[in-house]
C-alpha cells in the first residue's frame, strides 16, 4: 500500500513539483490549494498513484477544519505533511509597508502552517508515526533589506520547525525544514503583484534553482530510513552565496 502525503500549495510551484514527484514514488497525493481549476488539472496529471484534491485558503480555520475532517477514512493515514503553502506580498521599507500585505504573509505563512499542522498532527499522533516538511527560506535564516515582514513569517516557520522537533520527539514524528534561496516559480509574481516584468528579472543573469531542485530534497528527506531525520537543510542556486549576495553575469 502507499504511503500517503499531504501538500499545502500544490497548484504551483514547489508543491506541485512535489505531488507530482511523490506520485511518481509511491505515494498517494492529497494536494490542496485554493485554484480549483489547478487542483482539477493536477487530478489530470497524477495517473501512477491516488489522488484527492481538497480547495481551501490556509488562513479560514474552519474550512481547513471542515476539509481534514472530510477526508475518507482510507485518507488519513497521513504519512508526510508538507506546510509549503505560502508566498511574500510585495517588498517595501518597513515604513511604507502595506497592511494588508502584512496580513496575508502573517495570516497564510505562520498562522496557515499552523492551522494546517493542528488538524494532521493528531492523526500522525493516533499512528505513532509521520514526517512534518516545513518549507522555510533563507528568508528565515537572515533579514535582508526590504523583506522585513515576510522575513518575519519565515523566521517563525524556522522556531516552529525547531519548536514541532521538541513538541513530537516522543510522538515518533520526524520535523523537517527546508530552507530555499531564490527557486523560479510564481512566487516573484506574487510579490511583485502580477508585474511580470519586475518578477523575472529577479531570475535574470543567473541559473535560479526550480521547484523540480527542492522536489527532489523532499523525496530524498522522506525516504530516509526510520532512525534518520534530516531535520534541516539551506540550499541555494550555484551562484547564491546569502539572501542578498547573487553573482549575476
Ligand atoms: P508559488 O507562488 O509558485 O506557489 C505558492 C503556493 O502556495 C500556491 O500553490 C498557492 O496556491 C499556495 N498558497 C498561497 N496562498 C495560499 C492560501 N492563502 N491558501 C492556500 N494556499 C495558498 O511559490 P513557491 O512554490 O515558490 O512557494 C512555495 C513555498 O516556498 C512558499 O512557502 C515560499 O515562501 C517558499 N519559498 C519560495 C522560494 C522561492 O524563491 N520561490 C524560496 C524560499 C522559500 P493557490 O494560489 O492556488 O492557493
Ligand atoms: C524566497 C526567497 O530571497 O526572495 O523565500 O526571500 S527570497
């Protein structure tokens, strides 16, 4: 039987490369995210392996309630979460940061995670076993001008990855965290507000990683045997040296 892993933001990106990698490797899928119509074609693309969708916005607790509860009882066995839901909203001075922005990346990266976590963790609890991934950022290791806030949201998956490796020592469940540089997604398009222009120049004169990089970083961490842990893992392009220092030619 596979083994069963749940990704949050699997419409894009990093979880999309990851469902569709962890299908390929023996493990059913839940993908969530709120683009049902990406959710449909993912439905499409996994054919080797199960695959059950569930259309909910990381930041209403009830609904992500409601969805975990919904899940058929050959779905619960959770196996592997991955908390990858989650993106900046703009780059501003802190004294000119919008609010709103502000919201969305405390309320979708930390609170998100957390609500997501609330509802898994008791069902890897009821089994004795399971492997948290908590999709950090180099962003969560160093401020860098500008990024104040979202640095904020990803300085807290870092405690929360560090503080859930304490909490479910004894619970047999592994925590894990993946902490990428700059990895070409929609993710500089979600900053930036839909500027295409301004997103793909953050990628220009250089060879950025790809959600397929840190796909494969999650199915080797998952693959590990029972006794190893790979508790945390900084991963950057070649040519990224810290969050602001970038060779570009
Ligand atoms: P993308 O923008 O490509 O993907 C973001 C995913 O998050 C989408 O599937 C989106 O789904 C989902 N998401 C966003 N907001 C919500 C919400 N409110 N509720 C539910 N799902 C949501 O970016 P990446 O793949 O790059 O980002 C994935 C993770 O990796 C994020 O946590 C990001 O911070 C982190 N990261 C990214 C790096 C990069 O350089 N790209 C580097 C370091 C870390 P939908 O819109 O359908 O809801
Ligand atoms: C995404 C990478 O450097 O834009 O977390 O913050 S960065």
């Amino acid at each position: 039987m596979n083994k069963i892993a749940l990704i949050t933001g699997a419409t894009s990106g990093i979880g999309r490369a990851t469902a569709l990698l962890l299908a390929q490797n023996g493990f059913d899928i839940i993908a969530t995210g709120r683009r049902a119509d990406r959710l449909q074609e993912l439905e499409t693309q996994i054919t080797t392996a199960r695959i059950l969708t569930l259309e909910f916005d990381v930041r209403d607790k009830v609904k992500v309630k409601e969805a975990i509860s919904s899940l058929p009882e050959d779905w619960r066995q959770i196996d592997v979460l991955v908390n990858n839901a989650g993106n900046a909203h703009g780059l501003a001075p802190i004294q000119s940061g919008d609010e709103q922005d502000w919201e969305m990346m405390l309320d979708i990266n930390v609170k998100g995670l957390l609500y997501v976590s609330k509802e898994i963790i008791p069902l890897m609890i009821s089994r004795q076993q399971g492997h948290i991934i908590n999709i950090g950022s180099v962003a969560g290791k160093e401020a860098y001008p500008n990024g104040n806030v979202y640095n904020a949201s990803k300085f807290a998956v870092d405690a929360l990855s560090q503080g859930m490796r304490f909490d479910l020592l004894k619970e047999n469940i592994k925590v894990s965290e993946i902490n990428p540089g700059l990895v070409q997604t929609e993710f500089s398009e979600v900053r930036f507000k839909g500027d295409k222009d301004r997103a793909e120049a953050v990628y220009q004169g250089f060879q950025p990683l790809v959600a397929q990089d840190i796909a494969d970083i999650i199915l080797f961490m998952v693959t590990r045997p029972p006794h190893v842990n790979l508790a945390e893992i900084l991963v950057y392009p070649a040519a990224q040296a810290s969050a602001t220092v970038v060779h570009k030619t």
